[in-house]
C-alpha cells in the first residue's frame, strides 16, 4: 500500500503507473462473463424440472377428482339399483297370493329338518361316543404305537363337541331343568373328551421316545389337533370381540355381549405346559438324589445333549416355525441343568473335590452343547451357577487353604510336642537316617489336592491350587525354621531343664527337609510329566515357584545342620578359649577339641542325609578355622617363639588327620591353605616376616591388617620398634589397592573378626 506522502515524493511518471496498476481490474473480473452463462444454463435446468414436476402433479391430481366423480355416480347407481330392488321385493309380495303363510311353512319345515337332525344326532351321540372309546382305547394300549385312530377321534369328538355346544347355546333361554338334563345327556361326551385330552397329552409327554420309536406320525398328529383347536379357539375369541364391539357401538350400557357356543381350550398353551412337567419330572429323580450322589447325578445328565439332538433333527422340522419348539426345550433343560447345579453348590457337604468337578462340569456343558447343538453360551439363560465360576474358585481355593492349614498345624502340633519332649529318640529309616514323618504327612496332602485340581483340567485352577500349597509348605518351613530355633537356644543357654537327645531330633528334622525338597522336585516332575498344566506361560510360572521353595526346603535344612554345628560348638567353648593361651603349652585342648568333634560327627554320619553330612563337615571345618583364627587375637594368646611353631603344627595335623576320615586329601589341602600360611606368618622371623606377609595377601586379598598386627603383638619376642619395623612395609602394601580385588571372591578372611 503507497501512502499519501510517499505519491507527492515521487516522480509524474511513476504516479501515472501507479493510478494505471490500481485502475487495472483483476483477472477474476475477466471469467465473470461465463460464470454469469453457467448459471442462466442450471437455472434453465431447474425451471424445467419444476414445470415437469407441477404439471405432473396436475395431470395426478385431475385423474384423482375424475376417479372420486365415478365413484360418486356408480354410488348412487349402486343405491337406486338397490331401492329399485325393495320396490320390486315389495310388489311381488302383493302378486303372491299367501305369501306369508308360505314363508312361515318354509321357516317350519327349515326347523323341522333342523330337529330331525339333532334328534338323530342326539340318538346315535352314544353309539358315535362308543365307537371313539374303542379306537381310542386300541391305541392307548400301545402308547409309542402308530396311533392309527388318533385324527379320526378327534374329528368326530370335535363334530360331537360343536353339537353340544350349539344345543346348549340355543337352550340358554330355556328353563332349569331343561339345561341339567341337557348337560347330563352330554356328560358323557365331556368324559370322553376329557379321556382323550388325557390321551393326548400322554402322547405330548412321550414326544422324544415317540421320536426315537420313529413314531414321527404321531407328533404330527398331535400338533395337528392342536392346531385345529387353536383355530377353532381363535374364531371363538373373534366372535367375542365383534359381539363386544357391536354391544358398545349401540350403547346398551352395562348389558354384557353374548358369549359364543365354543369355550376357549388353549391347547396350545396346554401342550407346553405338559412339555415343560415332562422335563421336570425327568430331573425330579435328579433332583431327589443329588445331595446323595452330586458326582452321578451330574453325570447322568448327558441325556440332555442327546435328547436336544433328537428335538432338533425330528421334533422342530415337524412343528411350526412359531411354535419354536426347539428354543423352547433347550431353555427348559437348561432351566433344570442350573436348577440341579445351585442344588449341588448350596450342599452342605460341599468339598474341594465336588467344586472342581462341578466347575469343569460346566466348562463342558457349555462346550458340548455348542458343539454338538450349535446354541452358544451367551443364549443360555441363566448363566449356570449364576455365572460366579470365581467366586466358587474362590471357595474352592479357601477350602484348600483351611483345609491344608489345618492338617499342617495339627502335624506341626503333634511333631513339636515328639521335638520339644524327646521322650523317645526319633525314627530310623531302613537306611537308619532319623526322620519325623512329616515330610511324607505333608506331601500325601498336596499330592492329594493336586489331583483332585488336576480333575479341573483348568491351568488356572492348577496353578492357584499349587501356589495355596507353596504357602503351606513356607508355613511349614517357618515353623520348623523357628522351633529348631528355640530348642537350640533353651539347650545352649541351659534354660529351665531341657531334655536330652535334642541333636538327634535337629538331624531327624533336618532329613525331614531334604525330603521335603525331594518330593518337591518329584512334584514338578508329575506335574509335567501328567500334563496337569497344558498352559506353557502357567506352567513355567509353577515350576519356577517350586524351585524356590525346593531352595527354601535346602535353606531350612542347612539352618538344622549349623544349629547341630552350634551344639557341637558349644560343647568346646572351654578347649577353644585355651588355644594359644598359657595353658595351651602345657594341655591338649585342640585333641579335646577333634575327640568332641568325633563323637558328633560318628552320629551325624550314621543318622544324617549324606548330602547335608557332607555339607555339614565343609562348615565344620570352617567354622574350626575361623575360631583358631580368632584365637590368635584373644586376650590371653601369649605366642612364645619359636615353640608355638610346633604347638601349630601339631594341632593342624590333628585337625587335619580328623577330617581327612570325611574328605577328599585335595579339597582338605586347599582348605588348610589359608589356616597354614597364616601360621607360618606367625611363626615367621623378623627378617621373612614381610615376604611371607605377601606370599599370603596376594592369595587372599582380603587379610584384615588389624589380625596380622594382633598377631604380632601376641609374639613374645617382639617388642613394640620390631612390630612396628614388619608393620610398616606390610602397611605400605595395605595402601596399594589392587582393583581387581573388588571382582574376587571372599575367602576365609572375611569371616574372621575385623
């Protein structure tokens, strides 16, 4: 935009080119012309399709008033034709001579022959109802035979029933007595009517076994007469309706319509009901018998699925499509399946046993009914146990917890009683290892619940039902954890009067647990190996639970082993605190240190697992070294060189002679490693003191410095300038952090005090 000041600066020239530019119209402006032609052509379009329309319209509407004029004239013919009719009826009455007498003979002789009638009717009712008894009761004798009579009945009951009803409807004005004599005449017709409904309905409860006799004709009969009823019935109910609107069209105010001659049967209505007492009866006997027998009674409910099969291969092609015969026995089975199924869940004696079955029964009701009949479980109304298949779960899983908590504790109750009394030792196995019997208690438990789970054939029953077990087992292992505990701490600290024979009762328990993680292996085994879990992801989750929990079994069994340790310990406190002391020089503690340690292990050997006896050795023998270890800085250690040399020598070799009985002369040479360099450093002299110093750190990187100046400071023959002239160098080395030491392995040393 140029603005005022800026058009006077400029040049004449460029303000002519400027008024030219804003003078110049734009390019649009240049298409409006055809534009303007585009829109006179629609609009020539629509005002032609607008006259076509309203002279259309025209030429309907006129079509219209000549089609309602004819109509008027032909009308108005119609009655001039028809009052040309009256006039000519009239006048033909005058030509007659006697007319009226003649109409009144015409009348009495149609009355004459309507009485001959039903007097003949009236004589041959007995002999007709006779008849019908007969073929009726012929095939009554046979009730899944052809029912050859059964249309033939029903016709001419019906023929008779329309009789009945057309007398005693023309009769109602008549007199009292005329109508009971009457009535009584045909009571016999309603006694044989009413057999043969009876009969009837006889046949509507045998529809399936008249299926499966092939007896296809007879349900077509049947349907037939319903049928025929129904249609009567219906012109019945039309009948009524006119009768009532006639009646209030002429305002008779409170007067009542005329009932028709036919009462309304409903034999529809009827049949189904006697369907659905047929379906009920069956399940009656179900009914009665499953608080007895819940197991057979489900069982014996396949005959649904073969029944159902049946109504819909012979029964629905041979009804009417309205009927809907086959929705409706499905809905009726499944009505009284549901009623059996909360009859077993609300059972008193209700078990875990009965609520995995009855869960799985369910799976494969709905299965098999799809796959067999083709009706999918979202049509089935109601959900079977009301569809709380998981809260039953729920329970199912709170009565393996009670159920298994309450076994556990009153095992538990019983073993801690044998453990806390020792009245007698424990038992010996054939291999005469100790044991309390409550590992093979425990595990026949769970081997049990696991195979009534596996019953459920559900992964996810399976895997819930293992993790209540893992929870009972971790009870367990607590439990066992806190009174091997307890004992040992009442033996060790002498509380009260404890009973003897407590290590033998900790190896017993101890065996215990190493069963218990047997058999927990043996479990994953059986559960893979059976296929309990055919979900991959569940299985793989059980199996890695199990294997922790076959862990913690080992965990509880090494806590039993250093609780036996502890007591053999605890025996040899008193030859312990002499080593390196005063009286070490002159008594043999560490012989009464290995005789102890004879006697113990003579019965760990012989009543302990193998497995754990071994272990239990490994931890002896440390926990041996890591005592002598800290001997050596004890208050009253007093090194006198060079005789405490052989002093050390001689009880390694005593310690070494003891365990050489239980392991391997390799392993026991690497494990003395550390306990023999450490003496040699403490027997060292002044002048190799520093190189066996590094010989020794640089195999076991994490030698405390304050052990290795105790020790020097227990050496008689050092006085404080020599201590501190070894110490220095040693020290100096202690500063050099080697950074691989981080990524080595703890040993001993790391054990020992700091």
């Amino acid at each position: 935009m140029v603005d005022a000041k800026s058009v006077i600066s400029i040049s004449p020239d460029a303000k002519v080119a400027i008024i030219s530019a804003m003078l110049k119209h734009p390019d649009d402006l240049s298409t409006l012309t055809a534009l303007r032609q585009k829109l006179i052509r629609e609009k020539a379009i629509v005002d032609q399709q607008l006259k076509i329309g309203v002279q259309n319209q025209m030429e309907e509407t006129k079509e219209a008033l000549d089609i309602l004029g004819t109509t008027k004239e032909q009308v108005l013919g119609v009655r001039s034709n028809m009052k040309n009719i009256d006039s000519l009826c009239k006048d033909a009455q005058g030509l007659i001579t006697d007319y009226s007498r003649i109409r009144k003979i015409s009348q009495t002789h149609q009355n004459f022959v309507a009485a001959q009638t039903l007097v003949n009717n009236f004589k041959e009712l007995h002999q007709d109802l006779d008849t019908i008894t007969a073929k009726m009761r012929e095939d009554k004798r046979n009730i899944f035979g052809p029912a050859h009579n059964l249309l033939m009945n029903h016709y001419q009951l019906f023929k008779l029933e329309e009789l009945r009803n057309t007398t005693l409807h023309q009769a109602r004005d008549e007199p009292l007595d005329v109508k009971v004599t009457l009535k009584q005449y045909f009571g016999r017709l309603d006694k044989v009517v009413e057999e043969f409904e009876e009969y009837l309905w006889e046949l509507s409860r045998n529809m399936v076994e008249l299926i499966k006799q092939k007896q296809g004709s007879v349900i077509v009969r049947v349907i037939k007469i319903i049928e025929a009823e129904e249609s009567a019935d219906a012109k019945a109910v039309i009948t009524t309706t006119k009768a009532e609107r006639r009646v209030s069209r002429q305002g008779f105010g409170g007067k009542k319509a005329e009932k028709p001659p036919r009462t309304v049967k409903s034999l529809r209505s009827k049949f189904f009901d006697v369907l659905h007492d047929e379906v009920s009866r069956k399940f009656a006997v179900l009914l009665e018998r499953v608080d007895q027998e819940p197991l057979e009674c489900l069982e014996a409910t396949d005959f649904v699925f073969s029944d159902l099969a049946l109504v819909y291969d012979d029964l629905e092609p041979r009804s009417p499509s309205n009927y809907k015969i086959f929705p409706f026995y499905v809905l009726e089975y499944h009505r009284h399946v549901y009623e059996l199924a909360n009859k077993i869940v609300i059972s008193p004696d209700l078990d875990g046993g009965l609520i995995l079955h009855l869960l799985r029964w369910v799976r494969e009701y709905y299965a098999n009914i799809y796959r067999q009949l083709g009706v999918p479980e979202e049509l089935l109304e109601p959900k079977l146990l009301d569809g709380n298949e998981q809260g039953l779960l729920d329970d199912y899983l709170k009565l393996v917890r009670n159920s298994l908590t309450e076994w556990t504790n009153n095992m538990m109750n019983t073993a801690t009683k044998e453990f806390t009394d020792r009245e007698n030792p424990p038992e010996q196995d054939k291999d005469r290892l100790y044991n309390m019997q409550t590992a093979a208690l425990l595990f026949e438990m769970v081997n049990q619940q696991l195979s009534i789970a596996a019953d459920s054939q559900q992964a996810k029953i399976m895997e819930q039902v293992v993790g209540e077990c893992i929870q009972v087992m971790k009870d367990y292992q607590s439990k066992w954890k806190a009174l091997i505990t307890t004992e040992k701490r009442r033996q060790i600290d002498m509380t009260g009067a404890p009973p003897e024979g407590l290590a033998e009762y900790i190896m017993a328990a101890t065996n215990d647990q190493i069963k218990c993680a047997e058999f927990t292996d043996s479990m994953m085994k059986r559960i893979r190996s059976e296929n309990m879990i055919r979900n991959a992801k569940s299985l793989e989750n059980v199996e890695e639970k199990l294997k922790v929990t076959m862990e913690d079994f080992f965990d509880v069994a090494t806590h039993g082993a250093n609780a036996l340790l502890d007591l053999a310990f605890n025996d040899i406190r008193e030859p312990i605190s002499k080593l390196h002391t005063s009286s070490w020089y002159d008594e043999d503690p560490m012989g009464l240190i290995v005789a102890t340690f004879k006697d113990y292990n003579d019965d760990f050997k012989a009543h302990l697992n193998d497995y754990m006896f071994s272990k239990l050795v490994d931890w002896m023998l440390e926990r041996l070294m890591i005592a002598q270890i800290d001997a050596l800085r004890n208050r009253g250690t007093k090194l006198k060189y060079p005789v405490c040399k052989d002093r050390l020598q001689k009880d390694r070799a005593l310690v070494y002679n003891f365990f050489d009985e239980y392991k391997p002369a390799n392993d026991l040479e690497q494990d003395f490693d550390a306990i023999e360099q450490l003496h040699e450093f403490t027997c060292s002299a002044k002048r190799s003191a520093y190189l066996n110093f590094y010989q020794m750190k640089r195999v076991y990187h994490d030698l405390p410095i304050s052990l290795v100046e105790d020790i020097l400071g227990k050496r008689d023959d050092l006085d404080r300038t020599s201590i501190r002239e070894i110490m220095d160098p040693i020290k100096e080395k202690f500063k050099d952090k080697d950074p691989n030491d981080t990524n080595r392995s703890p040993t001993i040393f790391s054990k020992v005090k700091q």
